[in-house]
C-alpha cells in the first residue's frame, strides 16, 4: 500500500521534473543555454506542436510547412472584387502552395469560409459568401486539392473583420477563409 | 428622448451580459405628419398609490409614435375628468380638441384589475367607444397598447398595431470572432424585450409564425447554418432544416404548417417548402443561379424570391408548388432583393439598390415603385401587420438600428439600443 503511494509519487515527481524541463529548453534565458539550435521560441514550439501531432505518419514536416510564416501557405484569406466570386490573379500562387499542399498531404482538410461585404440584403449576401467559398474550393480542387478534402460554409455578412461602412473594410469582408482542421 | 426604465429592470436578470446586450429600445420620431389629429388623453382615475401603470401615458405614447395623432401635453390639459358626468365639453373645444380620452383603473380582488375607458367626441359629447377591460397584474401596459388599437380603430377606420410585438437580433460585438448573437422579441413599443435565445455564432433571419406564437431563424450553433422553430412562450424548439450547404431564410407560409426556406445542398442555392412537421421537402425552383429569400402572398398563393439569374438580384414569383419564375421588379435598377408582401397582398416591399440601399414599395396592381427611406445601407424590411409602417435596420454609426417609415414615407422614427446594434426586425402578427 505505501509502496504503490510511493511509486506514484515518485512518478509523479519525475514526471514534473521532466515537464519542468521541457519547458526550460525553450527558454534558453538562464546561463547555460540548452539546446540552442538558433531558432526563434515560436518556430521552436511550433516544431514541437508538429512532432505531438504528426508522429507516425510523416507530416510533421508538412505541419511545421503550414506553420511557416514565410511560406505561402501562411496566407489563409483570399479577397474578392465587388460582386465576384472569381479568384483574383494576384491570390493564384497562394491558391497553388494550398492545392499542392493538400495534394501531398491526403489526410488533411480544410474548411472554406465565404464572406460578403455588408451591402444589400443578408440572406442573398449568404448565397454570395456561398459563391466564393465554392468558387475557390473548385481551384483547389482543379490544383491538386480531393474534393473530400475541402469543405465550405458560408458566413454571409454575419462575421466581418473590419467594420467601417466604406471600400476599405468592404473590401477586406469580401473574402473566403481558409481553415485547417485541427 | 425617453429612456425606457421599466425595460431596464426586465434585463439585468440576465446576467452580468445586461449591458452588453444594448438595454432598451429607444424611440425617436424623426419625422411626422403634418395634420397630425388633437387628441386629449386625461389620466385614469386610480384610488390607490403609486399607480399600477401610467395607462394614460402609454397610450399617448402609442398614439404619438403613431405620427397620426398629437396628443396634447399632460401639463396643458385644462381639467381632469374621469367619468363623463365630469366633462365640460367647451373647455376641451375651447384648447382645440376634437376627442377626448377619460377612464380609471380599479383593483378587481383577484390581484388584477379592471380597466375602464370612453372616447369622446369633444363636439358633440357622444361617446365614440367605451370598453371595461380586466387586466391581470403584469398585462396592464398590453391593456393600454388594446386601448390604443381601439382608438386608432375607432378614428381612422384602420386596425391598429399597437398590442403587438417585433423581433428582431441583437449583436454585442467584442472583436471579429468573438460575438453574442441574441434573438429578443419585444413589443411594438420597445419595451418589455426578452431574449429567446442566445449564441456565440451568428443568429439570423427571424421570421413569425401566424398565429404569433413561433419564430422561425437561422442559427449557426453546429458552424453551418440551419433553420430552427420555437415556440415564443416555451422555449420549445425543433431543428427543421439542416444539412450541406445553406440552410435560411425561413418564412411561414399562411397555413403555419410550412416554411419556405432556401437550401444549396447541391451546390447552389434553391427555394423549397418544407412540411414542419413531418420534414418532407418539395423543391420550388432548379436555377443555377442564386434563388433565395422567400416570402408567401397572404392568401398563399403565390411566392416571391430572389434570384439573380438575370444578372444582378431581381425579385421573382413562382406558384406555392413550383413550375415557371416570372419576373416581377422591371425599370428599378439592377439590385432588388428581400421582398415581402403587404398585408393586403397589393404591395411589395423591397431593399433596391442603386447609389444606396433603400426601403423600396411597389404596387403590384400599377408596376410603379418609389424609395420610401434615403440612407445608404438600409434592409432586412419588415410590415406591420395592419399595412400601415414598415419596420427595417439602418446604418447607425459602426453598426445598425431599426427605423420605421409610413407606407407613405410621411412618417419616420427611429428604434434604438442604447449599446450595441440590433438588426433584422420582424414584425408580428396582430393578437389573435
């Protein structure tokens, strides 16, 4: 009986001690740095996030990937013109790296989120975030993307990022979101 | 401005959010009519105090909002009769009154009350109407709003909407993904708001049933949109419609028994009807445009939809069980959406858009259409159920307010929260 109270404690000390450092690697503040290896605390944690999860089936790199804020993949809102639900020129390399992306990562989804600006009525602006996350999921798709890979919910004018009642928030509320499931 | 205190109180039961969620309605005329009819409404006779509820000043109020009365200010009234033995016609002549409002309130035993009132006709002394009403303890401002509809009745020869209620959705908004979407029904006059339901995700498009005791809405709980019935007083409610794809805009048809409703679960968006209770779905329209946005003639005879398979959105009509889309809105510009019939069934009411999104009517019998309102972002336009204003949200500083207009675009007020936006009012049926 006190032996298995033992035990547990003892285990549960080592287990603190081992959280403990852990979290002390990540912060080479302290005299000895440990484990220096010249990244910044965020790729390093994101690194770590990416091994917890890909573990096994070989995309943690490609977590690692979709967490880099230098790649295009960094990019997870596509803007529309006035009216259209066609995918600007100036978004197609970031529409690409997603569909490649996806392409060599088969067990990852994603979900399209379309959003219209706040002119006109809500429920035909619902169709109309419809439109374009339908619109961008049929790129994906054409690039590389399965279409079992891409889902898409509209949001109409329900959830704008920027609530000013001129061209500038409009334009930043016509938009599609791409969100990758966790 | 009259801040609405009783309102207040009514919602600091719910919780800490009570600020968050806006606090009263407030309402403002903005513009009334010219030839507004005098009117004196003296205050009841009450025995005890403090008084139960000023009924006197809740009709005055009603009657004022209205923008077809001008009922004289309480301070000026020359004398205070309750009883028509008490009244001496020439004084009420003598400051300008064509009628005159007397009653009192009396406690009935059982913990209610018994509301008596007269309207009288200052020039002739004969009394126009007259009605005892026993009023529970907490339904004596109902009683004063069913005094107010006998009043416009009896002088305009028009139903009156003053004992009914609006709902409509509130957003207290902290940053882009983090929102509370409250749908509250409150009356006509602002007061007495309750919410029915309250969520983190987007709440939209509340829609009456019939008979006033349900509301159809679209809610974004399960992250996809999906269209739920409840029952107002229970809180009762049943997922109707759900599934891939869009799932809104929901509207009673006449019986109470279906919803039209907008679905794009292959992709694009169609007008169904939907049988509540048993689920069953017939497709409407196949267009491979954006069909949406339905509403019934009152008779049920008909439905008008959006679609914009023209081009822009353009309002259209199909029969209740589908065949061919006729175009209704010609000559009025390229964005027409969100119709709904008057109560009488020989108008439409509709957002048009053009350099501004406004509140447009068009007679069905006629083809001619007019702006009723001139600011830049207004929808979501609702009728009241005797055909005499239109209830709508408009632009108000970062987010949104309601307004009303007069079917004749004479008489405007607006309906705010003191924090806060509120959006897409519906008006309810008149009490059955």
């Amino acid at each position: 009986m006190t032996r298995a109270i033992l035990k547990t404690t003892l285990l549960l000390a080592a287990v603190l001690v081992a959280t403990g450092c852990s979290s002390l690697n990540k912060k080479p503040a302290s005299g000895a740095a440990i484990e220096n290896r010249g990244l910044s605390n965020g790729e390093m944690s994101d690194i770590d996030a990416a091994r917890s999860k890909g573990a096994g089936d070989g995309s943690g790199a490609g977590a690692a990937e979709l967490n880099d804020p230098n790649s295009p993949l960094a990019v997870r809102v596509i803007y529309f013109d006035y009216d259209s639900s066609d995918v600007r020129a100036d978004f197609e390399s970031v529409v690409q790296a997603h569909a490649s992306f996806l392409a060599s990562h088969p067990q990852t989804t994603v979900t399209l989120e379309g959003h219209s600006d706040e002119r006109g009525s809500r429920e035909y602006n619902l169709a109309l975030g419809e439109r374009r996350a339908l619109s961008l999921r049929r790129q994906l798709v054409l690039l590389g993307a399965t279409a079992g890979q891409v889902k898409t919910v509209s949001y109409g004018e329900e959830r704008p990022v920027a609530e000013g009642h001129d061209e500038q928030s409009y334009s930043q509320n016509r938009r599609a979101e791409i969100v990758y499931q966790q | 401005m009259k801040w609405l205190t009783s309102l207040v109180l009514s919602l600091a039961c719910f919780t800490a959010n009570a600020q968050s969620a806006g606090g009263p309605l407030v309402i403002r005329i903005t513009q009334g009519v010219e030839g507004a009819l005098p009117i004196a409404i003296v205050p009841f006779e009450w025995a005890g105090a403090p008084m139960p509820t000023d009924i006197a000043q809740v009709v005055s109020s009603d009657l004022t909002r209205s923008g077809r009365f001008n009922p004289m200010p309480r301070n000026d009234l020359p004398s205070k009769p309750s009883d028509p033995t008490q009244v001496n016609l020439k004084e009420w002549r003598a400051v300008g009154m064509d009628n005159l409002v007397i009653g009192r309130i009396t406690a009935s035993g059982d913990g209610g009350y018994l509301v008596e009132f007269r309207l009288l006709d200052a020039f002739t002394g004969k009394q126009l109407a007259g009605f005892q009403i026993p009023a529970a303890a907490n339904a004596l401002r109902l009683t004063a709003h069913q005094i107010s509809d006998i009043i416009y009745k009896t002088l305009l020869n028009v139903p009156g909407a003053f004992a009914t209620r609006i709902a409509y959705v509130t957003v207290a908004r902290r940053d882009a993904k983090n929102s509370t979407y409250r749908l509250q029904i409150a009356d006509a006059d602002g007061y007495d708001a309750k919410t029915i339901l309250e969520s983190p995700q987007p709440l939209m498009s509340p829609a009456w049933a019939p008979d006033g005791n349900r509301l159809a809405y679209v809610s974004f709980e399960e992250r996809n949109s999906a269209i739920y019935v409840q029952d107002v007083r229970s809180g009762q409610r049943k997922k109707v419609v759900s599934g891939a794809g869009i799932n809104s805009a929901p509207a009673f048809a006449p019986d109470g028994q279906r919803l039209a409703v907008t679905r794009s679960q292959d992709g694009n968006p169609d007008i169904y009807v939907v049988d509540i209770a048993s689920g069953q779905q017939t497709r409407l329209t196949t267009h491979e445009a954006i069909d949406t946005e339905a509403a019934w003639a009152p008779d049920g005879s008909a439905i008008v939809f959006t679609s914009d398979r023209s081009g822009g959105p353009q309002i259209y009509k199909v029969a209740p069980t589908g065949g061919e889309a006729r175009r209704v809105t010609f000559n009025m510009g390229n964005y027409n959406s969100r119709a709904s019939y008057s109560p009488d069934g020989q108008s439409l009411v509709m957002v048009n858009g053009g350099s501004g999104y406004r509140i447009a009517l068009l007679d069905l019998k006629t083809g001619s259409s007019r702006n009723l309102t001139g600011s830049n972002l207004d929808e979501s336009p609702s009728f009241a159920p005797n055909g005499s204003m239109i209830i709508y949200a408009t632009m108000a500083g970062r987010g949104t307010e309601l307004a009303a207009v007069s079917v004749d675009g004479s008489i405007k007020q607006r309906l705010a929260l003191q924090q806060g936006e509120v959006r897409e009012p519906a008006w309810g049926p008149l009490r059955q």
